[in-house]
C-alpha cells in the first residue's frame, strides 16, 4: 500500500510537470507565431508620391506615374537612346519611374556636413528622410530611441552611385567607399538615431525588401529588436539597369508594364524608397501605438538549379506560400488577394501566376476567387523597393475596403490555364467588404538571384476595450484630445526647425492640412507635442478653432507678426525659477477666468480659502469676483492674502501644465508664497503669516508711503542723505530700479528734487512704509502672532531676498519674517546670485509682471543666456494669456513639457 501511495504521488507529481511543460511549449510557440503590427509607413515613390496616402490616391485614382528619363542626372539622354536593343551602351527605352529631386537633401538637419553629404548615395539620404517621418507618423519621437534595441532591415541593390567618376573632387578621398556603401544605407539609419538593435543590408535583387521584412519579423519574435525599421530603396544614380536590360530584351519597348496581360511586353524600371516600423502586436498595445494592419506569416526560400540563374522556379514559388501560410496558420482559402511580383516579361508571370493557381487558386469556391494585381503597373518595378511599395499599397487597400485595378491589361495572358483554379486578374475595381475573417493579402517578391519571399498581410484587430487590455501598459490609448485647461478651448500648436526657412514650410504644410479639414485641432496639437523631435527654431501658435490655427500658421509661414503666434530661436536654459513679487501686481478681477476654466488653478485657490478662514473674517472668492459687500483690494490686509493665494494657485497651475520650480524666489511679501511653494511652509503657516503680518501692517496705515525711483543705488543713497532716517532704500529690484519708503512728506521732498534734473520718481499708491524703521514699531506683536509657525527643509532651492543668496529655509521662523518685511529687499542681489549659479529661466508668477523689467535689467549685465517671462498680464487673466508665457519659454530653449496639457482619456 504505501509503494502504491509513493507511485499515485508520483504520476501525479509526473503529470503536473508534463503539464506545464506543455503550457510552456504552447507559449512558446504562441510567440513564434506572435502577429507583427504595422504602426506606421512612410515612402517616396513616383508621380509625386511622397506618403502612403499620396501612393493610395495614385492607385485608387488608377494613375500612370511613368515618365521620361530626368534631366538633372548627368545623362547624356541624346546618346542613351537607341530603339535597336543590340546597340552596344545603349537602351531602346526612354521611360521609367522616377523620384523627383533626389539631389535635394537637408544635410544639417540630420548632423551631416555638406561634403558628406555629397559623398552618399542617394538611397542613404532618402533612407534617413524616410525612416525619420515613419517614426514620426507612428507618435514615436526619434531621439526617443537612441540606445533602444530598434532593429535596421533595408533592401537595396545596384550600388551604382560614383561608379562613373574616374576622379574624385577634392575633399571626397575616403567619403566614396563609405557614400556608396550598402552596408552603410542600414548603418547610417542606426548611427544616425542612436539605434542599438540589429542592422543589416539585404541584397537579393527584386526580393530585397520582403526579405528585409521577414528577417524583421524574426527579429522581433526572436526578442533580438524591441522595433524594427524595414523597408527598401531603389534609385538609380546611373543608365547602367536600362542599358544592361536592353540587352536581355527584358524591357517594355512601350515602357509600360502590363502585368499579366495578352499584351505583356517586358518590365519598367523604377525608384522608390519605403519603410515600415515594426512591432510585436502586444507591444503596440501596451504602449498605445497605431496598429494599421499586422503580418501574419511569410517564408523565404531559393529556386536552387532552375533553368537559369535568373529563371524563375514555378515549385519554388509554389512551396514559399505555402511555407507563408503555414507560418500564418492559415489557409490559402483565407487570403483574398495577392499583390503580385508582376513584372509583365512572358516568362515569369505565366509561371507565378500559375504558382498562385496551384496554391492559392485551389479548393476555393468560384464565386469567391483569390484577387490578383501588380503595383508595378502604376509605377514599374522599383526593384529592392517593389516588396514593401506592394506591402504599403495592400496595407492602404485593408483599410479603404477596395481593391484597386491593375492597369495596361486589355486582356489576360492566354499563356496562363485562368481555369485551373480559382484566381481572377483585377482589370476593374472591386469593393473589399469586411466578412466574417479579417481582410488578408499575400505579397510576392522573387529576386533575380532566385531568393524568393512571400508575405501575409491581415487588416488590424479590433481596439482592445480596457478590460482586454494587457497589464502594464506604458500609456494610454488616445481617442480623444481636450483642449488644454478644460473650457477654455485654447490649443498650442508647437513647431520647430533646424532652420528659420524651414519653420516657415512646416507652417505652411500644416496650414494645409487644417485647410483639408482633416484631424479635429487638439489631436493635431498633440500629435505635434507628442511625435515631433523639438529644434532650435520654435513657433507656437495659440487657437481655439482651425480657422484661428490657419491664421497663426499662415502669418508664420509669410514670416509676418500676429498676436497668437510667438517664435524664437532656443539657446541654452539653465533651471527655472518661480518668482514671486510682492504687492503692486493686484487688479480688480484677476483670477476670476482662471477660476472658471482651470479646474487646478480652482482647485488650489479653494484650499488657500480654507487656509485663510480661520485668520479673516471675508471670502477669498468674494473678494475676487467683487461680490457686492465684500472688502476690497485697496485694504492691505485683504490684498496681500488675495494676492499669496493667486500666485500659489498659479504655481498649481504651472504644475498642472508640467512646469514646476528649480528654484524660488519672493520679493517682500512674494517671499511667503515662494516659501510655500517650495515646500519650506505648509500651507496653513503661510496663510497665518500672511494674514497676520497685513493685519499688524494696518497700524502703520497714514503714518507712511513708498515711492520707486530710476537712479543706481549709490547715487540714490547719496540722494537720501538730507532725510535721514525718515526715508530709507526699501529695495534694490535692479541696477537703476529702486524703492524708498518712509514719512510721507520727506518722500514728496525726494521726488522733487529727483524731477527736477530728471530722474524719473513715482509715488506707489499705499500710506505705509514697508523695509523702514517705521516697521520696527509692530516687531513684539509679529513675533508673538508668528511663534507657531514651524518651517521645514526643502529640496527646491530658497533663494532670500533678505540675504541676496539661498538659506537654509528651516531659518524662515517668525524673526525671518520680521526681518523680510523690515530690511532692504535685495533682488538685484538674490538675481545674480541665481545666475551665477547656472539658473537661466526666470518666471514671475503674477498676476500682472511687475519685476520682470528689473530682473532682464540686472541678469542684461551678468552676461548670462536667460529668459525672463511674466504669467498674465492686467486684463489678460485667462489661459490664452498664459499659455503665450509658456510658449515663450519655449520658444527661447525652456524646457516645457506640453504633453500634460492635451490630458487624454481612453
């Protein structure tokens, strides 16, 4: 009995491992067969095709983008042309298709010196332009990727490029080999962007880019890439393919290729470059990244000894589908179309076409018959480029629903049996509804080094609901994109550049766009923020609407001023520092927008009312808004609270927007809400200094003034001799912007004699005198009514304004804040200090700037790179106002993080 126990024990112990292992097993085979998505695409290719959306509105449009020979290349096109195809050095066709302005490269933008630049391949450069909007198009910001494990695939072939210079110009000795490369076309993407993941060139002539792809495909599932940029390029930089294939009798003497047709005469060369980014299924959707379609399976294989070198191998061709299939775990009933090689010479399509009859054309129902059609009728065959420009059409087929027709075909190829199978030659457009399956395509490249591929492409999922969505999702999916501060309708649209001139084109480009009426205004100004790489040339435009958005867009583009546009060129930022003035910015409905449409700005404000209470007998909010039987602003005992609470909640604001404090600085009484800002004061302790220093103030009323004055310190001080104590230098804002506060008369006195040669002198409208011995009369009743205060260490810098330099902010005890409002304010001091210590963005937190003038005076004399931006402006108390502050910021090189104002819900 007990060995029977030890046996049940065991097989029990046995079947659980074997069950695991099994689970294990499935996994992975699970993620060997894991769905690829397609998060975004990007192409040149003829007929003026610049995006995917340009090469659908080509096919669907059922244009021909073929073209003579271009003129800007060097060739001799007189001596080229010859229509007897066994001229020596000659071609008898003069068509094909070609990409316009491959000479055209922006070489600084990517960090490459024009003699480089020269020196490279044109492929290299187009690669790069491509592979950087592909990015862009999927929301990933390029330099987002540097050190990642994104994977390079490029296709190319032919690397003819300075293969006629017989001497090099001066300066390009040892740039040639590197130029010409192909190895370099993968290298140059990776070394560029900072890529970390595999990168590698594939050459197998026509089949280059399929190859690419399913080697990406690979790399993925593989876990080698977290990414993978893929794709192939094809520009021919000399005649050297028409010649070579006018010998064989390969081209179309009519330059137009007529896929599968009784017609077929020879194939068209073409250019073209396209790139895919690549992800695991599961990765797109966690990290929310568009999912445009996703590739199911493929497979590569070779003809081995077929009847030539170049000969297509019908049973080759036959078993890379089905091997693609089986990789997908389909069947080939499940496929609704073939984008085909297609290259319209008689002996290969008859062979692929019957490939496709004995896979795909079998055991299907008639009624319901494999589709088959070639791109290369639109454009010709764009060679190492042709696989992903058949993938991008496909992937652009999925999701218009339609099938577009091939063109040049009167009628099919009697050298193919159509009735072995079922499979029908797209000569007209077909709707592509959805079904009961997901839309699925097979793509077809065979190279003329016998290397074949084949490609399954299926339409996207359906969107994950939050309850499918995967654990640990980086970030929400976006659907919708409010207008920052909720209610207020305001949109930033943030552009920048290498270059003021190309500032202006991307202006002008996305002033298109909105003219189009395309995406609603605020995914517009997310994706901006969230998929562009920010440069030295910055524009913001502020909008509520497209129409204001075109305007602001439309002025950038003439390089003409206009109120919602702000533009600069970003130099060096040091920290930012809030700084927070003292009494004088107030005016009579500030905040009130604020309140009604920032639910942080509300938020925080309510909080410093419940602060306040138990020290007043008013409403904060009543004060504010002048409700009828409030106090005013005149009282200071209501408006240096008033004020304490609006700047702190504006730093809540700022918050909100991604823009917190370095450092802080306060001017007087701005000191106690710099102090609660960096976290030295609790929120309670600055309500009761605050309110109970104003109110000991009261005792001072009619006893005293204050007056600013235009004079360098040691004049003015040599000035004030005369009066003695009765007047004393309340604070040095900046090197000729003073403030005196003492008997009201003796101030009177001052200003006259200040006018009298000049010196520009202004009574400030209160009747005490703050930062003079008149202060000393209430010292005993501050301390008493400030002992509770309990003041605490902070990480974010307190710059002191009694001191001129940071202070340990535990010092801010009752005798600190005597002190503040007895002595000399030094801002001038406190400012270059700040500079000196590397900090570069001063932003004073008001509402309405009033030492913004005195510190661009004083920070104007240090030598240093700053920006000094005020918050709001009087009457301008809204969001407009303040995001104009912010874009200032931006546009001068602060760092600003404008994701947090499109907040997303998913």
């Amino acid at each position: 009995m007990e060995n029977e126990a030890k046996l049940r024990d065991y097989l029990k112990r046995a079947t659980a491992n074997l069950r695991v292992a099994r689970q294990r097993l499935d996994e992975l085979q699970e993620k060997e067969h894991e769905p690829i998505a397609v998060v975004a695409m990007g192409c040149r290719f003829p007929g003026g095709v610049r995006t995917p959306e340009d090469l659908w509105a080509l096919v669907a449009e059922g244009r021909d983008a073929i073209t003579p020979f271009p003129t800007d290349r060097g060739w001799d096109l007189d001596a080229l042309y010859d229509p007897d195809p066994d001229r020596k050095g000659r071609t008898y066709v003069r068509e094909g298709g070609f990409l316009d302005g491959v000479d055209r490269f922006d070489a600084p933008f990517f960090g490459i010196s024009p003699r480089e630049a020269l020196s490279m391949n044109p492929q290299q450069r187009l690669l790069l332009e491509v592979a950087w909007e592909t990015l862009e198009r999927a929301g990933v910001t390029p330099g987002s990727l540097r050190g990642s494990r994104t994977g390079v695939f490029v296709g190319a072939t032919d690397f003819d490029y300075g293969s006629n210079v017989t001497e090099l110009p001066e300066g390009l000795e040892g740039q040639m080999s590197l130029g010409a490369s192909g190895a370099i076309l993968s290298g140059r993407v990776a070394y560029t962007l900072g890529l970390e993941g595999p990168a590698l060139t594939v050459d197998t002539a026509c089949s280059s880019s399929l190859v690419a792809l399913h080697l990406a495909c690979q790399s993925l599932r593989r876990g080698e890439s977290s990414l993978a940029l893929t794709g192939g390029t094809t520009v021919m930089a000399t005649p050297t393919g028409f010649i070579e294939y006018s010998r064989q009798r390969a081209l179309s003497p009519t330059a137009r290729c007529r896929a599968f047709s009784e017609t077929a005469d020879g194939t068209v060369w073409a250019e073209g470059v396209g790139v895919l980014l690549l992800e695991r299924l599961s990765d797109a959707r966690r990290n929310g990244h568009p999912v445009l379609a996703v590739v199911r399976g493929s497979a590569i294989n070779q003809d081995g000894a077929s009847n030539g070198l170049t000969a297509p191998n019908g049973p080759a061709q036959q078993r890379v589908i089905r091997a693609a299939l089986a990789d997908a775990r389909l069947k080939p009933a499940q496929v609704d179309l073939v984008e085909a090689h297609g290259t319209a010479t008689t002996l290969g399509d008859p062979i692929e076409a019957g490939a496709l009859l004995a896979t795909y054309g079998q055991g299907r129902p008639a009624e319901r018959p494999l589709w088959l059609g070639s791109l290369k009728s639109n454009l010709g065959h764009a060679a190492a480029a042709s696989g992903v420009a058949g993938v991008i059409k496909t992937v652009m087929a999925m999701r218009n629903g339609v099938l577009p027709r091939t063109l040049h075909v009167e009628e099919p190829s009697r050298k193919v049996d159509w009735e072995s199978g079922a499979v029908r030659l797209l000569t007209q457009e077909q709707p592509w509804p959805q079904g009961e399956e997901p839309r699925r395509a097979g793509i077809s490249s065979f190279g003329a080094s016998g290397t074949n591929a084949h490609t399954i492409i299926e339409e996207a999922p359906a969107e994950v609901t939050d309850e499918e969505a995967p654990e640990g999702r980086d970030e929400p999916a976006v659907e919708e994109y409010p207008s920052v501060l909720p209610g207020s309708g305001v949109v930033p649209l943030v552009v920048s550049a290498r270059s003021a001139a190309s500032l202006r084109a991307q202006a002008e480009r996305l002033g298109a766009l909105l003219a189009e009426g395309a995406p609603e205004l605020g995914a517009v100004g997310y994706s901006l923020v969230s998929s562009r790489a920010v440069f030295e040339h910055r524009a913001v435009v502020l909008a509520t609407d497209a129409a204001e958005a075109a305007e602001g867009l439309a002025a950038l583009a003439a390089d003409t001023p206009a109120d919602n546009v702000t533009t600069g060129v970003a130099g060096p930022a040091g920290g930012r520092v809030f700084v927070f003035p003292g009494q004088g910015s107030q005016w009579a409905g500030m905040a009130v927008e604020l309140l009604d449409t920032s639910p942080a700005f509300a938020q925080r404000l309510a909080e410093c009312e419940q602060a306040l209470a138990p020290f007043v007998d008013w409403s904060l909010e009543e004060v504010l808004r002048e409700t009828p039987g409030a106090p005013t602003l005149e009282r200071v005992d209501v408006v240096q609270p008033a004020l304490f609470a609006v700047m702190v909640s504006l730093s809540a604001l700022w918050a909100s927007l991604g823009i917190v404090p370095d450092a802080v600085v306060g001017h007087s009484q701005g000191e106690i809400a710099a102090a609660c800002v960096a976290g030295a004061l609790s929120l309670d302790d600055a309500a009761r200094i605050v309110t109970l220093r104003s109110q000991a103030i009261r005792a001072l009323s009619g006893t005293g003034g204050m007056m600013s004055v235009s004079l360098p310190q040691n004049d003015l001080l040599t000035r004030m001799t005369p009066w003695g104590e009765r007047i004393s230098l309340a604070a040095v804002n900046g090197p000729t912007s003073m403030v005196v506060a003492g008997e009201p008369e003796a101030l009177r006195e001052l200003q006259a004699a200040c006018e009298g040669d000049g010196t520009r002198a202004r009574i400030i409208p209160v009747d005490y005198a703050s930062h003079s011995v008149q202060v000393e009369r209430i010292r005993e009743e501050l301390l008493e009514a400030l002992a509770p205060v309990t003041p605490r260490s902070t990480t974010v810098p307190f710059y002191s304004t009694v001191t001129g330099t940071p202070i340990d902010t535990t010092t801010l005890n009752a005798e600190y804040w005597y002190t503040n409002l007895r002595q000399t304010v030094e801002l001038e001091t406190a400012t270059r200090t700040l500079a000196g210590d590397g900090f570069g963005v001063f932003i004073e937190i008001s509402p309405h700037p009033v030492l913004t003038l005195a510190l661009q005076e004083t920070l104007d004399t240090t030598g240093t790179d700053t920006i000094v931006t005020g918050t709001l402006r009087r009457g301008e108390g809204g969001p407009t106002r303040l995001l104009t502050s912010a874009a200032h910021l931006h546009t001068h090189g602060a760092t600003i993080d404008w994701h947090t104002t499109f907040p997303t819900h998913t």
